[in-house]
C-alpha cells in the first residue's frame, strides 16, 4: 500500500485542529453527499458515525455490517471531499490482533486519517481489559507509522456507558484511568462517551491533559459552555441521521393520510440547489494499492 502526500498531509491538518484552540464540531455523517454539504459549509474535517452508516443501511450498530460494506462506504466520502476525514470503526472489526492489523490497513486505503476506536466488549456491558485495549492502540498507531501515516486515534472510554461500576465515581476514576493509560500507549484524543454535565466534565477536563471529545446530547452543555470549558471535540454520534429520518417519516405520514404537499416542498431544495453538491461525471471504479 502507498500512502500519498495529501493523505499525509489530511492527518496532520487533522492533528492540529484538536489543539488550535477552537472548538471542533464534527456533526457525524453517513453518506457522501451529507460529507461534501459540510465541506461547502465550511467545516474543515468529516466525522462518520458508525451506527448512522449501519441505520441508513437498515442494519443496527455493533459492527454488523461487514467490513467490506464499512470500508466502501468510507472510501466513497473520502474521496467526495477535499478535507480530512475521521471514521468510526467501532471496535476495530477484528477479536485478535492480525485480524486489527487487516483492519487498519484497509480503514487507511479508504483515504481516511482518523479512527474512534471503542473499549467495550458488549456496549453498555463489560469493557476490555486496559491493557488489551492500550495493546490494539498501540498497535493501530505502529502500523500507521510503518506507512509514514500520523493516523489520528479518538480512543473512546465507555466507563459511563458500563454495567461493570456500581457508581457514578467509579465510572469517572476507571474513565481518567484509562484515559492516560490510552494517551501513554499513543492516542491522541479521548472519548469519555457519555456525560455532558459540567461537573463531570469539568473534572475530565482537569485530570485528563489529552484533547476531550464530548458527545452532544439534549442534555450535554451547550456548544459555547463546552469550548469554555476547554474541551477540544465534539461528536454527535447518529442523532443528526435520526432526525432526517423523523422529517421522512413526518412526511410520508402526511403523504399517506392525503395531506398537503408542504410537509415536503417547504424547506425543500431544488434540483439546481442539490447539484453543486454532487460529484459530476462517472462513478470512478475503486481499485487496491495492496
């Protein structure tokens, strides 16, 4: 596999946006088009959502699309945008190492320069040991760096998302444990999914040195209250596919119960409005550099 200089050149854009100082707000999509509005927007790197990926698919999230599946549709957004992209492997696609190693490789041919990489065995049941989690970090940053490649690793800690602890403080001092623990073994981000409350965060931000992802949620502090806060990241996971998907079934309801047609003409776009959004021409054929 050969690693071009732009791709070199996207994760080390990637890199510098968690530490400028600025808030980085990464609205989690699905599909090339939903990459190429946020491009035009002005937004300077794409996050993908694994579960959104998995539900416009009609399968749910926990890697039950193949691997193949995944990697295509990374590939697709890659290439529609001129922009870093940062993708959700969920928990790599891989039980043993050789088969992470695989992984990796085929996730950085895709184009992209950014994973999360998740710790949970089961969500929201037993974690990973630390060790075993720091290893396959470890190893997603080793191969990278075989191909010249500064992969930008978002470790998420599922502590708060886990049965395993018997409180709130447990979960909080097995998230900043693993936290350094991630960051030592060569992440550069970390995700403690889960709360969004300014005491909590406030006392991940203070422990934790490594730039901070948070996951927006209703209950999550708002934008301006976390870059105050300090923290470098945010994620909206699969909630911005989710209310696409209320708008759709708002709509054929109204279509089915002989409504009126502006549940879909008003705040519509036009063909002409679509297009520049749109990649002109064929559809190239996807090719291996392995």
């Amino acid at each position: 596999m050969i690693i071009a200089g732009t791709q070199r050149d996207k994760a080390q854009a990637l890199l510098s946006l968690h530490t400028r100082g600025e808030l980085l707000v990464l609205p989690n999509i699905w599909d090339p088009i939903g990459a190429r509005i946020l491009e035009d927007r002005g937004y300077p790197a794409i996050a993908t959502a694994s579960a959104a990926i998995a539900e416009s698919l009609g399968f749910a999230d926990g890697e039950n699309l193949r691997l193949e599946t995944m990697l295509d549709v990374l590939w697709r957004i890659s290439k529609a945008v001129n922009v870093p992209v940062t993708a959700d492997i969920e928990a790599g696609y891989s039980d043993s190492v050789d088969e992470l190693k695989e992984s990796i490789l085929k996730v950085m041919e895709t184009g992209v320069v950014g994973v999360n990489i998740e710790d949970s065995l089961v969500e929201g049941g037993p974690m990973r040991p630390m060790a075993e989690q720091c290893e396959r970090i470890s190893i997603i940053r080793d191969v990278a760096a075989i191909y010249g490649l500064h992969i930008v690793i978002n470790a998420r800690v599922d502590s708060f998302l886990s049965s395993s602890f018997s409180s709130p403080q447990e979960k909080t001092e097995d998230a900043i444990l693993r936290a350094k623990a991630y960051v030592g073994a060569g992440a550069d981000c970390i995700y403690p999914i889960g709360p969004g409350d300014r005491e909590t965060l406030s006392l991940l931000r203070e422990c934790i040195k490594a730039p901070l992802n948070v996951l927006a949620s209703p209950r999550a502090l708002g934008l301006v209250d976390l870059h105050k806060l300090g923290i470098n990241r945010v994620s909206f996971g699969p909630q911005i596919f989710r209310s696409c998907l209320a708008k759709l079934i708002g709509i054929v309801d109204e279509i089915r119960g002989f409504g009126k047609y502006e549940c879909f003409s008003a705040h519509s776009l036009s063909g002409t409005d679509v297009r520049k959004f749109l990649i002109l021409g064929k559809e190239p054929k996807r090719q291996s550099s392995q």
